[in-house]
C-alpha cells in the first residue's frame, strides 16, 4: 500500500501507518500539480489539507486510489461526486480542529471588543492613549453563530462562560434538537438583527455562497463585529471592507478569503480598513489540532486501507 500526502502535517503521526505502508509525505506537491499527479499511479490513499484540488482530472490520474484522508472539516476542496462514482472514500477529520478555531473565535472576539492591543507603537512612543482605548465587555452581548455544528458548540460553550448570550441560525438542524437548548433559534434575518459577535460556521456550497452579502451585512447591527473562519466564499469581502471603513461594522476577523494564498493583489481590498484582523488560514490549526488532525486522519486512512477490496 502507498499514501501521498500533499501538504503539511504532523510527521510523527505517520508513524501509525506502521511498515506496511511506504508514505510519500512531499508538502511541496500541493504547489506542484504535475508532480502530485505523477505521484499518483500506484497511491492507494491521499492525504490533502484545503489546498490540494481533488477534482475529477486528479482521481483520473489515480486510478488505485481509494481514500482521500482530510486533515480538516471542509471538503470544498474535494470533487465528492466524482469520488463517490470511484469507489473512492473521503475521510474528514471531524472534531480534531474544533477546540483551535473555537478558541480563535473567542480570541478575535475579545480582542476586537477591546480594541486595545494595538497601542504598543504609540506607547512606546511616549503617548497615553487611555481614553482612547476604552473598549466594551463580552458579558451580556450576543453571540450570533451562522450554523450550528459542532465548532459552532464548542463557540457558544466558551461564549457562554463569558456571560454572553448565544444566538444561532441553522435550518439543518432539527428545532426539536436538544442542541438548541439555552441558544435563541432564529432566522437568518433575526440573528444578523440581533447579533454583537456574529461568527460563520457553516460549508461553502452553493447555498452559502456569499450569504453575508451587502444586503445582509447593512442588515446587521450597527458597529457588530464579524468573524469568518470558515470559508472566504461565503461573505462578500469588498461589501464588508466597505461596512467597516464606513464604521457601520465594529470590527472583523477575517482567516479565510475567497483567494487563498490572499495575493498582494486581492488583499488591496483591505488595504487601511479598521479594527480589521487578518489571519492565514490558522484558525484550525494550532500545534495539538495539528497533532490530533493528522493522528485521527492516519487512522481514518488506515482503517479505509484495511477495509476496501483489494
Ligand atoms: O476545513 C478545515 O478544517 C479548516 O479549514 C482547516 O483546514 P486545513 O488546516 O486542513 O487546511
């Protein structure tokens, strides 16, 4: 059995695949698409993070391949359809990340709330900027999660820690769920009305795209703060640039964007926008969801092996 895997992960953790397997780990390939695709005959399991295109072109190209192991959550990355009509099975790995990107969400929230640690510059230029830094609290506002699954949980658990109220809006989950207990069910319109935070937990598909558009953003609550650690898709970029330079949003946390690498090019947008927080991608990955990812996917992948016809 051989596995490719394309983008970084923790190497100790391929040690679980044990001597039975040759692991090809080269996180040079996801930038290198005719190296991957040469990499391919003979591969029987493919581990991939959000950047490695698993489209038809690719499975063609792998023709043994019989699992797709995902170091994360999102499978837009990934042509389900096409894999399905392989035989090839896709394995996420659901729950690994949850606790990084719940803790981020929180961290971003309060930061923006406060707005008060930028003044490191100023301070040590001799300034005093108290009044200026007078932020607001987390306890008593609203924390609005668009869908509520298991990131968005673990979000509302520590938001509510914090004494602020939870929100959400998730029409796949059943009203009668027990989920919902101590969280406000709302629609989409009620939650953008009503949120302080409002923070994005939801895939990327062709119902969430762009679902934070202009109109729903100038329906959110003036100077609200936005989140987005799910997928850049699903909120308008420039419309949100614009609300936050207008100081109609309060502030936002962007780790995710409808280009990714964000180019020099496409993060002019950006460019002199206020109490906005950029990030990388890395709000799921922290140094244990890095371990646990890629532990719970070498798994995943294994037992795949293990269970396919030969
Ligand atoms: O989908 C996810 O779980 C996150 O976007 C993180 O994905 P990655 O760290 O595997 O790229």
């Amino acid at each position: 059995m051989r596995v490719v895997v394309s983008e970084f992960m923790d190497t100790e953790a391929l040690a679980g695949f044990g001597e039975e397997v040759e692991v090809v780990h080269d996180p040079g390939l996801v930038d290198d698409r005719g190296a991957l695709i040469a990499a391919l005959p003979g591969t029987h399991g493919l581990i991939v993070r959000n950047r490695t295109q698993v489209d038809a072109a690719l499975l063609e190209a792998a023709p043994d391949l019989r699992v797709v192991g995902r170091l994360g959550v999102g499978l837009d990355n990934i042509d389900l359809a096409s894999c399905k009509a392989r035989g090839v099975k896709v394995c996420p790995a659901t729950g690994a990340n949850t606790l990084s990107v719940a803790e981020y969400v929180i961290s971003t929230a309060l930061s923006l709330l406060r707005g008060a640690y930028g003044s490191k510059a100023t301070m040590i230029a001799g300034e005093w900027p108290r009044n200026a830094l007078i932020g607001g609290e987390a306890s008593g506002r609203v924390m609005g999660l668009v869908g509520y699954g298991g990131i968005a949980r673990a979000v509302a658990e520590r938001a509510r820690a914090l004494g602020m109220r939870i929100a959400a809006h998730d029409p796949f989950l059943d009203a009668g769920d027990p989920a919902w207990q101590g969280v406000e069910n709302c629609t989409l319109p009620e939650l953008l009305a009503g949120a302080d935070i409002l923070s994005l937990h939801v895939p990327l598909s062709e119902g969430t795209r762009n679902l934070i558009g202009p109109e729903a953003i100038s329906a959110m609550k003036p100077g609200a703060i936005v989140i987005n650690t799910a997928r850049g898709g699903v909120i308008d970029e420039p419309a949100l640039a614009r609300a936050l330079t207008e100081g109609r949003l309060g502030g936002a946390a962007l780790d995710v964007f409808a280009t990714e690498p964000l180019t020099a090019e496409a993060g002019k947008i950006f460019e002199g926008v206020p109490n906005l927080i950029l990030t990388p991608h890395i709000a799921g990955v922290t140094d244990e969801g890095n371990v646990r990812v890629s532990t719970v996917t070498v798994r995943n992948v294994k037992e795949a092996l293990a269970d396919a016809p030969a």
